[in-house]
C-alpha cells in the first residue's frame, strides 16, 4: 500500500467502478460504487504535489486539495476530512455533483501531461463518507451564543452554506423557503442517481441539532415582506437561487406535453422522496412509453435525459445547437447518458413543435458553427433548407434559468438589479444597497455551479458577520458616550 506521493508511474488513473448500465438505467440510485480505502489511498498517492496547486487554483472554493490528498495517501483521513471541510461546507455532496473534469480534475497537471488527472471528486467523496460514517461530522457548536438574529432567505446550497458558517460563529439563524424540504436544487433539482437525498438531508438535520430554525412552505411576499423580515432580524441574506426557466417563442410552445426542465425533474424528485404527485401519476410528467426530445446541452439536460431513460421511455434524443467540444455540461455526464443509450443530435435546433392539441413532432434544422462570439464560442447559424423531423410526445425544455422579480416578490422595490435582473450587490462584501440585507448564490451571480454557490454563501458570511461586528462596536461605543454624559 503506498505511503508516499507521485506515484503516477506505477498506478494508473482508476475511477471507482460504474454499474453495469443494464443494471442502473432502471434505477435512480447512484452509479458510481465506493473505492475502499485501499484504492482511494492509491489514486490520492498519484498526486505529484505540485509547486503550484493548479487543481486547487481552479476550485471555486480554493479546497486545498494537495494537503488532504496527501493525508489520505497516508491513512490520516480524519485529519484529510477536517483539512476538506475548513474551506468546503459540503465536501461530499461536491465530491458526487461538481463538474470535476472542468474544474480541478482538467487542471490537474497529470491530465495535461496525459497520465490521467488524480480522481479528485472520487477521494474527497470516499474521505467524506468515511467520516459520516465514523461519526466524525459534528453539528455546528459555537463557542459562545451572540445576540443578533439573521434571516436567511432561501435554503438551497449558497444559503445552507451561509448558515452553517454563521452559525458556527454564535449567531441566531432562520431559514425561511418556499419548499416543504431544505436543499432547494440539490433537493428537488438533481436526480438521485448523482446525489441521493439522504445526503443532503442529514446536513439539514445537523444543521437542526446546532439550534437553527426551519421556516419551510415560506413565500417572502405572501407570508411576510422583505421589510417585516428586516425588523424581524439583524441581518438578511437572499439566497433564492434562479428558478425562471427560459422559454423559446416558437409555433405549438403551448401544446400540452411540452415541460420546462425543472417542472419535469421536480416531479421526479418528488416521486422519489415518497410524496404524491398527482402529475406524475397520471402520466403526464412520466417518460414511461414515450419519445422524449430534451432540448439543451447542460448539466439540466444530462439530468432530463438521463432521468427519462430510469422512467423507461421509448427513446430519448437530446436536441443541441452546437457540437459535443462545444457542449456547456460535464463531458463525464454526457459519457454516461450516451452509455445508458441517450442520442444526441449535434448541431440542431428545434423550428416548431407540432401537434393538434398534444405534440407528436419537433420540426428541427440543422447548424453550422460560424464565427466567434465575444466570449470566444462560435455561433451556430442555421443551414439553409435543413429542416427534419423527430417524434416526441414529450418535449423538455432545459434552456437555463433567469432570476425572478425579486423586488416584487419581496415588495422592496428599493433593492436593486442589475440589467439581468439578479440582485445588485458590492463586492466583497455582498451587501446590497439596503442595510444589512446581502446576497448570495445565483441570485446575485446568475445560473452557475452548486460549488459556486457553497462560495457565495461562505463570503456572504464574511460579510454578516463583519457588518454586524461593525453595528455591535457602534452600538457599544454609543453607551460608553451616553453613559460619560451621564456621569459628567
């Protein structure tokens, strides 16, 4: 067994083994199986411990991903957890779900070099399991109690993250979401197949046992204004996520059986949480049976495809403008759909959805890549007289997602947007223009990575708990001249 780094040479990069594909496409339970502690320390010893850490330059949250590698070479795993955990709120959950192979995996110098990058997401998974299972994962347990209170608006990844820092540093913390659940996206968004929700929810339930209150079925704007919050608390944080799907304006858009992506995955999630959903049972949100056409080319679309495959349907295509260099979503998922028999039709966009009353066809044509944009990508351009069509009885829109109107969700119309129509914010504190009221997460950032968010909620934090020191020194300081004016 190795004790020692760069051992490149003599071990090979392994991922942990896949189930059979015959075997995981009819079910929604992860497919990646466990390393055992034998392979996870031989993959982290591939590690060449560079001078400079590409790996850990490329991870949004700056993980120090050599340090706990080396830990986990050595069998110190508790220690490799708590190096892990003091710059990751949920190591196991981006251990399972962040985009490795555009992150820290395709910095990793191995893979430039073509000695397969170090399995990264795999160990710090497997060193995270670990400690859930040994016990090592502790609530939140500050050292003292403070007393402000802060409102944290949303319950999804940036706002968990948020709370858990926060919490940690004494503060008096609720949570108030329009779900009945915690997690947002990771909860009702992600299928299970890439983050069972036991995972997610015993964070919550920790997160519970350090004294944090759960508002759930909360809707800022209908149960109480953004204003009776912020007399409510010291601080807020917005952390809603963006859950405004983007739409296309095209002929037979309204026909029943045309879903936006997170109508769809909701549905499924649901299902798989136990709870009634009348839409799926019915067969409206079900794949079972039908051709499936997803639209996109995301990490959303991989999650429909991939989804409507485990309902059994007849067959699924995915419909995308541009090529496969070119697709925006992990190259890991992509692989993955492909094997479990998702086809892709590369350089197409849909033209119409056709159908009576229910549709039945997407009227699609072909692209071509033309010249870049100003962010580098070519744009696709139609080809002239190209048009096919494809059967599909259900069509699911993954287009992205747009924030909502938070102002008049909120009633606050004096809280600022940008020309995206996120929440304006200064960096690095994360304050808006209102008092004491912050951002984080896609809200402020726009549509991005659940890691991203883990981020924002962390620095969000920052930003409280500074604010909030500020107004707890002015405030002492104001005594003290009240009380010499007393004296005097």
């Amino acid at each position: 067994m190795p004790d020692r780094m760069q051992q490149f040479l003599e071990i090979g990069h392994e991922m942990p083994a896949k189930r059979p594909t015959d075997e995981r496409r009819h079910d929604f339970l992860e497919i990646y199986g466990e390393y055992g502690n034998t392979g996870s320390r031989q993959q982290a010893s591939r590690c060449e411990q560079c001078g400079i850490p590409f790996c850990q330059i490329h991870c949004p949250l700056q993980n120090n991903i050599p340090d706990w590698l080396k830990l986990a070479t050595e069998g110190r795993l508790a220690e490799a957890y708590e190096v892990s955990q003091s710059t990751n709120t949920f190591p196991e959950i981006c251990g399972r779900i962040c985009p490795q192979d555009r992150l820290c995996e395709g910095s990793c110098v191995l893979e430039q070099s073509r000695h397969g990058t170090v399995t990264i997401g795999a160990v710090e998974k497997h060193i995270t399991d670990i400690a859930w299972q040994r016990g090592w994962v502790k609530p939140p347990a500050p050292v003292s109690e403070l007393e402000y209170s802060i409102g944290i608006i949303g319950g999804g990844p940036a706002g968990l993250a948020a709370t858990d820092s926060l919490r940690r540093l004494g503060y008096q913390i609720d949570v108030y979401d329009r779900y009945d659940r915690m997690g947002g996206l990771l909860i009702y968004g992600i299928p299970n197949f890439k983050l069972e929700k036991y995972v997610v929810l015993r964070r919550t339930r920790l997160l519970q046992e350090s004294g944090v209150t759960f508002h759930t079925d909360f809707e800022v704007g209908r149960d109480a204004s953004l204003a009776e919050l912020r007399d409510k608390h010291d601080a807020i944080l917005i952390a809603t996520g963006v859950y405004k799907a983007r739409d296309i304006s095209l002929p037979g858009a309204a026909l029943n059986g045309v879903y936006a992506a997170m109508t769809y995955l909701t549905a499924s999630n649901r299902k798989g949480l136990g709870d009634v959903v009348p839409e799926f049972d019915s067969g409206e949100l079900n794949a079972k049976g039908r051709n499936v056409v997803v639209i996109g080319g995301g990490d959303t679309a991989m999650d429909c495809v991939r989804t409507a495959v485990r309902q059994d349907a007849k067959s699924v295509k995915c419909l995308y403008r541009r090529d496969r260099a070119n697709m925006p979503g992990s190259m890991r998922d992509f692989a993955n759909a492909e094997e479990e028999g998702v086809e892709f039709l590369w350089l197409s966009t849909p033209e119409a959805f056709l159908g009576d009353d229910h549709v039945s066809a997407v009227r699609a044509y072909q692209m071509h890549l033309g010249m870049a944009d100003f962010s580098g990508r070519q744009t696709p351009e139609p080809i002239p007289d190209s048009s096919f069509t494809v059967d599909a009885d259900m069509v699911i829109k993954a287009l992205g997602f747009d924030p909502e109107d938070i102002p008049g969700l909120f009633d606050e119309s004096e809280l600022a947007v940008t020309e995206w129509g996120t929440v304006k914010i200064e960096e690095p504190s994360k304050m808006t223009r209102l008092p004491g009221v912050f951002a984080a997460g896609d809200i402020m950032r726009g549509a991005s990575l659940v890691v991203w968010a883990i981020r924002d909620g962390r620095d969000a934090a920052d930003g409280i708990h500074e604010y909030l020191q500020i107004q707890h020194h002015t405030k002492l300081a104001r005594e003290v001249r009240s009380n010499l004016a007393a004296v005097s």
